[in-house]
C-alpha cells in the first residue's frame, strides 16, 4: 500500500513515454509534466580526469523542460552556406541574447568570407543547412523522444537527418560502443590541427542515453586521449566538436570560456531555471506529432 506522501506524488513523465501518446493524451499529458516541479537543471562542473582539466555539461534528455537547439549569429534563420552567409558574432553578445542555462561552441566552419558551416544541421525539428551530398564526419541527431544516436557516414551510410529533432555533424568520432574508435582520415578529416595535439571540445552520452556529456576540455590533447577521457567519464557514444580558437562555454550567462574568435554556430541548452522559448517547445511537441523537417538542398 501506498503511504500517503507517495500518493500524491505528481508523476513524473520521461520525454520516452511520449511516444506511446497520441493527440489529446499528449497534450494532458504535457500539461502535468509542465507542474512537475522536480527538474534537473543542465549541469556545469569543472574536473580533472588523467591531469587534464575540463568543464562538463550534463544534460538531462528525460527532464522535460529541458531543450537543445542551435544558435545561428544576428539571429540568423539558416546556417551559413555556400548559398548564403550571416557571418559571424562575438559569442558574449549570442550568450547575452540566449538567456539559457548553457552555450557552447559547436561545429567546424570554414574561414574563408563565407564562413559555411560545416555539415547538416538541424534545431528544433528543422533543417538550418541541408546538403543531400553531406557524407563526412559524425553526426549526433536526437530523434522522437530525445533518443539519441551517433552515426559516423562513411561507415555507418547517411544518418536519417529528417527523424531528428536536432542534429549536429562534427567529428572525429572517438567511441563506439564503449570503446576508442578512431579513423579520422576515413572519415574526411585531413587538417592537421585537428589530427594533432589541440585545445578541444567533445560530445557524447552514456549507454541507455539518458543524458548528454559535453566537454570543454582546458588543456590540449590528441584525440586518443580525449576518447580515453570521455570514456572514463561513462561516455559509451562520442564525437569531437570544433575547438581550437573556436572553443567556447557560458553557464547561465557566465562565461567560464572565452573564444578567440566570433562563431557561426553555438549549441544551447535550456532548462527549468532558464526557460525555452514558447515556440521552440512547440515544435518539439509538434515533431512527437509526426511534423518531420522538409529536405532541401
């Protein structure tokens, strides 16, 4: 029998459990989780793991109030590409804008005037840069339910970018499946300053993907040992971002590390202490639906 206090419990829904949920069920249902007051907000600490110093990010993927989106410079609505660019912008002035619980740098782009994001990119159920001949790198997509998935394409054949709720291709892969996976070069990667010792940053998760891990690594390293770390940080599933002069984190406005240069791209996390804007929650509820981004080139 139930004592009284767990009786009035409020019952507390995993994003997963949506998936069994249709129409009018979904929407009382995401009623009560929003006074759920029992969040986990994202998490920033700072730790040293083999003597290399790091702030990781834990992210919650069950909590839901918690969301991940991308932020484009100047507001931008797409990606910068080789069709059109928004240039770049000083990381202080997105953070400021953001009002989220954390921001970090995201993928590669290029240097050149049209500083093109590299790779496919998809935020809040839609493509911000779509290319149908996109096969380098690794991706880490969030599908319905804020499963997570990691697919390195020369290996694994395209992710299905369309069955993501947010996407970002980056790399090299450093684990899959709990071990060290390492072939940069097949993956497309030749520049030297990422194959070599470098100030860096990495994403991953668990297995059973309950939650994301981002690293921002305060020390340079090679991707052995940055794959080594992320697994000895229970990381089953990892991929390298963009670092470098790019590397760059803000917890809750505060910035603990500053870019040497203006971003095309940053990954932003809201939480229950910060927020997401009304109409990034509704298209996350709108992409459980079956609403799937339309491809484009």
């Amino acid at each position: 029998m139930l004592s009284q206090n767990e009786a009035n419990r409020p019952r507390q829904f995993s994003r997963r459990a949506f998936l069994a949920l249709g129409g009018a069920a979904l929407t009382q249902v995401l009623a009560q989780v929003e006074s759920v007051d029992a969040a986990r907000p994202a998490r920033v600490i700072r730790r040293r793991v083999a003597g290399i110093p790091f702030y990781q990010t834990t992210i919650d993927l069950t909590d839901p109030k918690t969301f991940i989106t991308i932020g484009l410079p100047h507001r931008a609505p797409i990606a910068n590409s080789a069709h059109v660019s928004y240039g770049d912008e000083a990381f202080g002035r997105i953070v400021a804008r953001s009002h989220a619980a954390v921001v970090a740098n995201g993928t590669f782009f290029s240097t050149d005037g049209e500083k093109r994001v590299m790779g496919n990119v998809v935020a809040e159920g839609r493509f911000l840069k779509y290319s149908p001949w996109e096969n380098y790198g690794t991706t880490l997509g969030l599908r319905a339910g804020n499963e997570p998935e990691m697919v390195t394409a020369r290996v694994d054949g395209k992710p299905d970018w369309q069955e993501h709720w947010f996407s970002i291709t980056s790399g090299p892969r450093l684990l899959r499946q709990g071990k060290v996976w390492l072939a940069p070069k097949s993956e497309g990667f030749r520049d030297p300053r990422v194959l070599g010792v470098a100030s860096r940053a990495a994403i991953g998760f668990p297995r059973g993907g309950k939650k994301l891990v981002l690293v921002t690594f305060l020390a340079n390293l090679s991707l052995e040992r940055e794959a080594k770390i992320m697994r000895a940080i229970g990381c089953y599933e990892a991929m390298n971002l963009d670092g470098g002069s790019s590397l760059g984190l803000a917890s809750h406005s505060k910035i603990l590390v500053r870019p040497g240069r203006e971003l095309t791209n940053v990954i932003v996390v809201y939480d229950a202490k910060h927020p997401a804007p009304t109409a990034l929650k509704d298209s996350w509820t709108m992409f459980q639906r079956g609403d799937r981004p339309t491809l484009r080139a």
